[in-house]
C-alpha cells in the first residue's frame, strides 16, 4: 500500500464500508488486474475489473488474511469471472480490443505503447496452451506463487509448476525463431 | 524470458482504469451510503421501453374468492385446537359475553332495562362511553332509524346495584346509568361468581370474588349463557357446546328484541363463532356482507384493517398440523374488534391448559379476557383453581370429538 498505510489498516477500513479502503485497493490492484484481463482477451476488460471489486469489496467482509492473500482472492475471482465471460462468449461473437471506442488517457503515447505490448503479449501467447498461459501471465502479473497460482487454477502445486515449464518452453522456441536474445 | 516479462509488466503498467458507475459509487461512499441508485447503464437496450406485450395478453388467472369472516375466526381458533377442552369452553363463554353485551349495548339499542344494565356495567368495566336507557331514542334514531314502541318480549332484568364510585364518574353522561348507580346504594359489597362445578376426584373450588359490574353483566345474560358450562362436574363436552350455543344466541336476540340490523350483525359474530363448533353456517355473512356498521363497539376500519393484515399473515392452516399458539400473529391488532387484550387472554388460556396437562396446580387468569379496563381484584387468580391437572380432556391432544364437531379446521 502507498503513502506509508499499513495493508491491515487499509484492509480494516474498506471491512467497515469505508469508502477510503475501497479506493487504496483499487488503486493499488485494478492495473494488474485490468492488465491480465486485457492480456487475456476481456471483452471489455474496463468493465470486468470493475465487477471483479464489486464482487470482492461485497465479500471483503469475510476476507481474512495479508496482502499476498489479497491478490490471490481478487485475482482468483478475476480467472473465475473471465471464465465465465469465456463460456458466456461461446454463444456471442467475440469482440476485439481494436473495436472497442478509444477512451481517453492521459499519455496517448504511452497508451498506444503498453496496446502494442498487449497485443504482442496476446499473439506470443496464442502460441501456447490456455493453461501455460495462464500460469505464465499470473506468475508474472500478479506475483503470486506457485501455490497461489495453484489456488487460483483450482490446481495442485505440481501441476502449475509443470505447466509453467512448459510454457517457458514454448516462448523460448517462439523467440529463439524470431532471433530475440534470450 | 526477460523480454517477455518485460513485454507483460508494461503491458499492464499505467493508472487504474476508469470504473464503471456502479464501483465509483462505491469508491466514493462505500456501500452503506453510496451515490447513486443501481447500475442503470447495464440495462439492457431493448429493455429501455419495458417489457414488450405479451401476444396472449395476461393470463386468465382464476378468480380469487374472498375470505369469509368464518375464515379468519377458524383460523384463529383452529390455533386454539391444542388447548384444553376447559380453555375453550371459558374463552367461548367470556367471547360470547362480551360480544353481545358490547354489540347490543353500544348500539343503544337494547331495551331500556338492559340498556341501562349493560351501559352500567360497561362504563365501569371500560373507558368507553355507553348511552343509557335515557339516551336510547337519539342512539336508535341515529343508528336504526326506528324503536318498537313496545318490547315484543317482556325482559326479566335484575336489580342493578351500583359499579362503582368511578363507574359513576365515567357515566355521568348518561343520564339512565346515572340514575341507576344513584338509585343503588353507594358501596356493595362484591359478588359472588356463579359457582363453577366441582369436578369428581378434586377438591372443591374456591368462590372467588368479583366486580359487582362482571357479576351483573354474567346475571344479565340469560341462562343459557351460564349454561355453557355444565354443571354436575361433567368435562364441557364441545358436541353439546355446539348444540347449546344456536339456541343460546335465539335466545339471547330474543329476549333482547334486538332491530334486525343489530340482530344481524350479533349472529354473525356469534353464528360464526357457532360454526367453527359444528353450527350451520349457512346464514353467516362473509365480511363483506356483514353490516358492521351496526356493531358499534368496534372500531370498524380498524377491525377490519386487524383482520385483513392477520389473514395476509397467519401460516396456512393444514389439517395434519394446527401451529402453536404462539405462532398466530397479529393477534393484539384485534384488540380494534374485540374490547378486551387477546393475546394475554389466550396466553393465560393457554397457560392454564398446559400447566394442567403436567399434573401441576394450573394457573387460570381470566382476568386477562376481560373486557379492556375492567378491575381485575377479586377474580380468580393464580393457583386458585387446584386439581385442573386431573381433569379428564384437559389436555390439549386430546379432545374428544373435537374434530367432528370442527367442520373446517382442514380448511
């Protein structure tokens, strides 16, 4: 948490519907959370992130636990609501990041920037399977560990870990092609 | 690795995006106190000008048949099926007593003895106001329109001592009440209640003292009233409660004379309370048919408004199971129908019967039905009524042909 407040203090606030609690973690977990939504093919990811803090400042109340717990209760609630928009997507045309309206930002620049990256991202990681990249892209979004990796994904540790093997695998295959150094 | 790494962190790098209308809302007032209504731009498009119509219009829902009165009261004392036999027959007794005493002789529209009988007794038992026999003419002018000249059947009405210094205050008024309480001497000693029948195996019951205005107002009913309870030490047997109470109430319009929108309004209320015992109800009135106009000691909006909220909140009465008492809600609203507080009657009713279904000395308190505002020194109270535990049908499992005589407990 930012400007010297203690997770627990920030955590006790947004338990007791301060409106200041909500905001910290908002500010400090909706990038990643937006990032690895977007990375992942969000329809709209803006609005995913949003309902993933609806959804876990409604049950914050029963959250118990420290700051690394945190990210891995919010980011296993973002996986789960992006697997549902996944099944819910199967019946609906999908819609790409380049059809959804511009928003205004503050550096266009810079902007653009991280949508190439996510869009390299997103292409290097159609390379791999769904759950490669999934274990790649919370490894290295969320900092989470194996373990809560393996939370996350309903998995057990040694299967993440797997995956993840092989998943470093298939991107260094990918770059080794391309000619980018290692 | 690291270019990827370095491609995923700058990917999602940058601020918070913008949140959706719904979390600003709570990111600037928390949940308890937030800043707008619902989440109006998930709305649906094709929503935005309603449902569209339905081709095959509303279905044709079966028309709904409105509760009759008999209804609310079977539900009501389809609740009381798991007191004691004893319990029932002292609440139908208290019940019928006040009713047509309040119903009557609020309307002032009994004949001038018993008008000035039970406005006596009423102004000393309540806080209400009930003309006298002086008063008649204006009340029945107001309520009926017209008074026989003549009573059709000549009353036998007992000698009216004074209720009580306060009774006279609150019935200063009314000039017959007055009268009679100046008529009689200033102070009478109390009552006896008419003696209860002693029950074979238990001692005897104690007499017990009562207001002078309880005690006028059990003699100015006739007989068949008291009559209620057997005597001899018989169990109240509720076959024979069923066939006594039609007769009863014939005898009670009758020797009251009452007009016929009186009469009307009294045989419904007692016709009902007859029919949940086994009694015809072909001549009982639904509430919409009942002329509660006539039954003036009711508050009849309020009544009615009691009755609708009960009936809207009392658990479906199945025939396999009757609920406890406890469960019947509502049940003090109906203090706008009945003059008296109901659920600390049935309560003490209730209490009473249980306490004697487990061999224990019952505590019977029937000063908690009477009418609101009656005296209740003198009544019989707590452990005066020893060896009710062993009276036989007491028990609230078993009452002996109960359920035949209950025609629409299975409603």
């Amino acid at each position: 948490m930012g400007n010297g407040e203690s997770f627990e203090l920030v955590l006790t606030a947004a338990q007791a519907d301060e409106a200041w609690g909500y905001e910290r973690l908002y500010r400090s977990l909706s990038p990643s959370i937006h990032g690895y939504l977007r990375i992942q093919g969000a329809a709209d990811p803006e609005d995913l992130t949003s309902e993933v803090f609806l959804g876990a400042f409604r049950r914050i109340g029963s959250f118990a636990g420290d700051e690394a717990q945190f990210r891995s209760w919010v980011f296993t609630i973002a996986h789960r609501r992006l697997s549902d928009e996944r099944r819910a997507r199967g019946c609906r045309p999908a819609i790409s990041d380049a059809q959804l309206p511009e928003r205004a930002a503050g550096d266009v620049e810079e902007e653009a920037l991280r949508r190439l990256s996510a869009e390299r991202v997103r292409t290097l990681c159609a390379g791999l399977a769904p759950d490669q990249a999934d274990v790649l892209l919370l490894r290295l979004i969320s900092g989470l560990t194996l373990e809560a990796i393996a939370e996350v994904l309903d998995k057990s540790p040694g299967a993440v870990k797997a995956l993840q093997r092989r998943g470093l695998c298939a991107l260094r295959k990918v770059f080794e092609r391309e000619g980018v150094p290692l | 690795m690291t270019p990827f790494a370095e491609e995923v962190r700058f990917a999602v790098s940058g601020p918070p995006p913008a949140p959706t209308p719904a979390l600003a809302s709570v990111l600037a007032g928390g949940f308890s106190n937030p800043t707008e209504k619902g989440d109006l731009l998930v709305t649906a498009g094709s929503n935005v000008h309603g449902p569209a119509p339905q081709a095959a219009g509303l279905p044709n829902w079966k028309e709904e048949t409105e509760m009759p009165i008999t209804g609310f009261f079977t539900a009501a004392l389809a609740k009381l099926a798991g007191a004691g036999t004893a319990a029932k027959a002292a609440l139908a007794g208290v019940t019928a007593v006040t009713t047509m005493a309040m119903a009557g002789g609020a309307a002032g529209v009994l004949p001038g003895p018993a008008q000035t009988l039970v406005a006596s007794a009423v102004n000393a038992a309540t806080p209400f106001e009930f003309p006298g026999a002086g008063d008649v003419t204006g009340t029945v002018g107001q309520a009926v329109g017209s008074v026989p000249a003549q009573l059709p059947v000549p009353v036998a009405v007992p000698d009216v001592p004074a209720a009580s210094a306060n009774a006279g205050a609150k019935a200063g008024s009314t000039s017959a009440s007055a009268s009679a309480s100046t008529a009689a001497p200033a102070s009478t000693p109390p009552a006896m209640l008419p003696s209860l029948p002693g029950v074979p195996g238990v001692p005897g019951l104690p007499q017990v003292t009562v207001p002078p205005a309880v005690s006028n107002l059990v003699n100015g009913m006739p007989a068949c009233v008291k009559d209620l309870i057997p005597a001899g030490g018989a169990t109240p047997d509720p076959t024979r409660l069923a066939a006594q109470i039609p007769g009863c109430i014939t005898q009670v319009l009758g020797t009251a004379s009452l007009p016929p929108e009186v009469a009307r309004c009294v045989s419904a209320i007692l016709g009902t309370i007859g029919g949940v015992s086994g009694m015809s109800t072909a001549g009982v009135p639904s509430v919409g048919s009942l002329n509660v106009s006539s039954c003036v000691p009711m508050d009849t909006s309020k009544c009615v408004s009691a009755m609708t909220s009960l009936l809207a909140t009392t658990p479906g009465i199945s025939g396999g199971g009757v609920p406890n008492i406890g469960n019947l809600p509502g049940l003090t609203n109906l203090t706008g129908c009945v003059p008296m507080n109901v659920t600390a009657c049935l309560t003490s009713l209730t209490s009473a019967a249980t306490t004697g279904t487990t061999g224990t000395t019952p505590k019977l308190d029937l000063s908690a039905c009477m009418p609101t505002g009656l005296p209740t020194s003198g009544l019989p109270g707590t452990g005066s009524l020893p060896g009710l535990g062993t009276v036989s049908g007491l028990s609230g499992g078993g009452l002996p042909g109960l359920s035949g005589a209950l025609p629409f407990f299975g409603r």
